[in-house]
C-alpha cells in the first residue's frame, strides 16, 4: 500500500540525501510532494560545468546538486512541486514511466486540464512541457520522480541553465515559452502554490486509499542530514574533476543525448567520459575504466564495447551508436 507526506523541507541538499535514504533503508512504499528553494538539479550522467551557467547561479546564490537519476538538469524554485514515487521492484516486470505518470496526469485532469504524457518521459499541456520525470532502480527499490511547473520563473530557469542547441533553438526566453508552461496559466481560478500542493495530496490519498499520512523515522532524518553534509554538497560529487580532454563528439539518439570527451595521447585513450541526458541502469563509469589506455582503434573499441552491457548502460542506446561518437581510425 502506498503511503503518503509533504516534506516541507526546501534545501535541494538535504531533500535529496533524504530520497535517496527512503529508498535504500525503508521497506515502505511511499508518494510524497517537496519543493526546493531556486536550485539547479543535474542529472546523474551529465557534466555540471556544460549544463550551467556559472556566472548568473553564483550572481543570484542558486545552488547546484547532482541527483541519482539520469535524464538533464532542471531548474527549481518554489513556484515548482516536486513528486516522488519509491516503491518496491517487481521481478520481470519492467518499468515504464507513464504507469508512474498515470496518478498526476488524473490529479490535473479532476483540476479541469487536459494533460497527457508524451515522449520518454514529459507530461504536456497543449503541447507544452509542465512536467519532466527520471527514475533509477537501487537494489529491489525503484524511486520515480518528476516535477510539476506550477508558476516557475521562466526567466531564472533559462538564465541558470545552458540549454543545449540540440533541445531547444536559441536561449531566448521566448524559445523557452514556446516549449514549456506554467500549470497556473491553464486554472480557471487564481489558486496559489500552497493551494495546488493542497489539491494535488487529496487526490493522491484519494487515488490511493491513504488512511494516514507517512511518519518518516527519525534515524532516517538525522541521516539525511549527515549524508546531505558528506555527498550532496560536496564539490566531488556536484562538479567532479574535469580533466582537459582533446576530443569531443555529441549525438542524439532515441534514448537521450550522450558526449564523448576523451583525452588521447600517442594513439591510446587517457582519459574518457561520457555526459548526457540518457538514463542508465548501470554506471557508466565501468565503461569509461574499460577505455583507460586503449587503443583507439574503430576494432579495438568496437570489441570493449561488445564486451560490456551497453544496454544496461545506456537505455535504447545501442553499442554501435556509442561506437559512432569515437572517431574512425
């Protein structure tokens, strides 16, 4: 049985720490709305540095946390709702984002908007993105997850964010516009966030038949705390070591968008890694290991990349697109 709470927490840091514990120490099932104060949130796979712009995020004192999930980085302020679905995995059924889309989308809908999922994993309001979503599995525990834009400042979100050429033509805030909407401009009545947050937790109890609200323990918030302080904001883990790599190449490809950036010396691979918007059920980094001092060779590479779960690595990606973005030699 799903259960259900509001974390009125509003630090990007700790609000992570704390999903990331719901999932790997409790056995509960568990729904539950947050928002963050103005934050950057980058997704597992990519390259801070390339997402943000660096200049307006320290001008205007946003922060910037690396998530568990795949996908690409987000803005959030407190004019966006953030839900999280973590549930129990079960054995041989697989795992498709519109089942977890389904509650929201029926929340708007009882809200008076037609709301839809579309593509890999956005909910859309006249053809306009309100919603994105990513999820990853961590033992036998899938957490879910996904934003709704109630009244996000437009403007914040496209200065914070490098948005990549690939996705969107141009950084102009009417390019942003045309792609992306409020929730509030689509209510007949003039409701405020805590009003939406209120309408989105009936329906969600209603949906799921939730006799109380979940009471998370008090280890688990004191750990959230401790692991906000030892992971969520350290350098390491939200920008990483950048080295000067020499070559890089970017596709698109139907499960997301990958870069391969490699530093090559006398003909074998120093240093490579990989940064997208793709999701992935195993890390990356085995591969970017495997590649350390090979020959860079269009065999030799095509071989290691046969040798590794790719799939795994990269969802609806196969190993011959990632051997596209090597160069031919």
């Amino acid at each position: 049985m799903i259960e259900f709470f509001y974390n009125s927490a509003t630090d990007s840091a700790y609000n992570l720490a704390l999903e990331e514990l719901l999932t790997r120490e409790v056995n509960d099932e568990i729904f539950f709305l947050w928002q963050n104060a103005p934050a950057v949130i980058i997704g597992r796979n990519q390259n801070t540095l390339a997402e943000i712009n660096s200049d307006f995020i320290q001008q205007n004192k946003i922060n910037v946390t690396r998530r568990n999930t795949g996908g690409g980085a987000v803005y959030h302020d407190l004019g966006n709702v953030n839900y999280s679905y973590i549930v129990n995995y079960q054995e041989g059924k697989s795992i498709d984002f519109s089942d977890f889309a389904v509650p929201v989308i029926k929340t708007l809908t009882e809200m008076g908007i037609n709301a839809e999922f579309s593509g890999r994993n956005d909910i859309l309001i006249d053809n306009k993105k309100i919603s994105g979503s990513a999820q990853s599995r961590i033992g036998d525990r899938i957490l879910f997850h996904g934003t709704l834009l109630f009244d996000v400042n437009i403007e914040n979100l496209v200065n914070s964010l490098n948005v990549s050429g690939i996705k969107i033509s141009g950084k102009g805030i009417a390019s942003v516009r045309s792609r992306v909407t409020n929730i509030k401009e689509h209510l007949l009545q003039n409701i405020t966030v805590k009003d939406f947050i209120n309408s989105v937790s009936d329906s969600i109890r209603r949906q799921f038949n939730v006799k109380n609200d979940y009471i998370v323990p008090q280890q688990i918030l004191m750990q959230a705390k401790k692991l906000a302080e030892e992971k969520y904001r350290t350098w390491e883990w939200n920008y990483g070591n950048s080295p000067a790599f020499n070559y890089e190449k970017s596709c698109k490809f139907t499960g997301g968008s990958v870069t391969l950036q490699m530093e090559i010396q006398k003909g074998k691979i120093i240093n490579a890694r990989f940064n997208g918007d793709f999701f992935s059920r195993k890390d990356v980094s085995i591969l970017e290991k495997m590649l350390e001092n090979a020959e860079i060779s269009t065999e030799n590479i095509s071989d290691i990349l046969n040798s590794m779960p790719i799939s795994e690595m990269f969802l609806n990606i196969t190993a011959a697109e990632i051997l596209s973005l090597f160069p031919a030699v």
